[in-house]
C-alpha cells in the first residue's frame, strides 16, 4: 500500500483557509486518498475521502491532483477548534489491506 | 444514530495482568478495526473482524487477542500486561471490510499498565 508524506506541523489564523498538503506518490489505481483529523486524546474522526476527483463536504475539500501523487485537504474557513492533528492516509480498493496512518500534520489555528 | 462505543473509558491495571476492552460498533456495521496509539510509535493497526471472522492483524504479539460476536460487537484481550502496553485504544467500524469502506472510530479507552 502506498505511503504518504505530511508536513509536521503547519499554522494558521482562525478565518483564513487552511491547505493541508500530502504526498503519496506511489498510490495506485484503485487506492482511494482519506483524511481524518483527531483532537487531542479522542478518537480520529473522519472528515472527506476521493478517489480522483475533487470532493466537497461540509467540513472540508479535497483537491486531488490529476496524477493523483498528491493532495490538498482544504479548510475554507478554519475555527480554533479545527486544532488537531490531521491524518492523510490511502486505502485499498479492497483486499488484504493493513491501514498506515504516520504522524500526521499538526494543524495549529490561531485567534 | 448512535456512534462507535467503547468501554471502559480509562483503565489502570499492573504488570501481568490480563485486560479486556469492549467496542460496540455503530448499528448496522459489521466490520470492527482495533488499533494502538503512543506518543512513540503513533497510531497502529491491530487487527481487524468482519462477520465474526479476522481478516486481518497488524504487527503485535500474540498477547494481544480479539473477538466477534454475532451482533457485531467486538472485545480485545491483552494478556500479561507489559508497562509499553500504556496506550489509547481506538476501536473503529464500517458496514463492509475496512479496505473498502469508510471508518468511524470509537473515543477510545485508556488504558495505564503499572
């Protein structure tokens, strides 16, 4: 399964946009890209997922490169409580599949 | 409807002890995921249950066990408790195989190993 690649830890000013970043440029053709955030010692919480094209929820956008080895997890509008750490992680179309979610960016909004 | 359960919140036992958590998924999923997180080694995937079956485990010893039950709800068993067992416990539930589906997780327990 593909790996994926975050920056550490980013910042940003509650109000503004939030563009978190994340390689995984070995995914393959049926590998879909996820994200979930997870606040401090509670249980990650799943925010968008896609598999090429770009999707929109209520939380957040997901822009999906057309090569697909990347992605942008966009916080249109960031609050002080999208503080968390935020996971990109890719998972099988199916099959055997053993799920890797690495360290995450850790996403500081500030007043 | 009502999320991922899981019980007891917080836990404190001692080395050599044997400690069971309980999961219960969200109504209508069948598929339960356990997974490790320490501020070490970050979240980790422990095994997996569909239909009452493992379907898949991650890298652990053989300490560390689970079940399904016919209803869907799961339990984990670690056995002979070690001090770097201290860790949040996530459990996690989707309607199909967690490699095909979306997963919603559980608050988790924590669990202190003295």
């Amino acid at each position: 399964d593909a790996k994926t690649t975050q920056p550490p830890s980013m910042d940003c000013a509650e109000g503004r946009a939030a563009n978190l970043p994340c390689n995984h440029s070995t995914i393959s053709g049926n590998e879909y890209v996820y994200w979930y955030r997870q606040i401090h010692s509670q249980g990650p919480q799943y925010i968008i997922h896609g598999l090429k094209n770009n999707e929109t929820n209520e939380m957040a956008s997901l822009i999906i490169t057309e090569d697909r080895k990347s992605s942008t997890l966009i916080l249109p509008h960031a609050t002080l409580r999208d503080t968390a750490v935020y996971y990109c992680i890719v998972r099988a179309g199916g099959g055997s599949y053993i799920p890797t979610f690495g360290r995450g960016t850790s996403l500081i909004v500030h007043p | 409807k009502a999320g991922v359960t899981q019980t007891p919140r917080y836990l404190i036992k001692t080395r050599g002890q044997q400690v069971t958590l309980s999961c219960s998924p969200i109504s209508g999923h069948r598929s339960v995921s356990w997974y490790q997180q320490t501020p070490g080694q970050g979240l980790q995937f422990l095994f997996e249950y569909f239909s009452e079956t493992q379907r898949n485990k991650g890298n652990f010893p053989g300490r560390f066990s689970g079940r399904q039950f016919s209803n869907s709800r799961s339990e984990m068993n670690v056995s002979t408790l070690e001090l770097g067992d201290s860790a949040l416990y996530l459990c996690a539930s989707s309607l199909q195989p967690q490699s095909t589906d979306t997963q919603y997780f559980g608050p988790g327990t924590r669990l202190t190993v003295l």
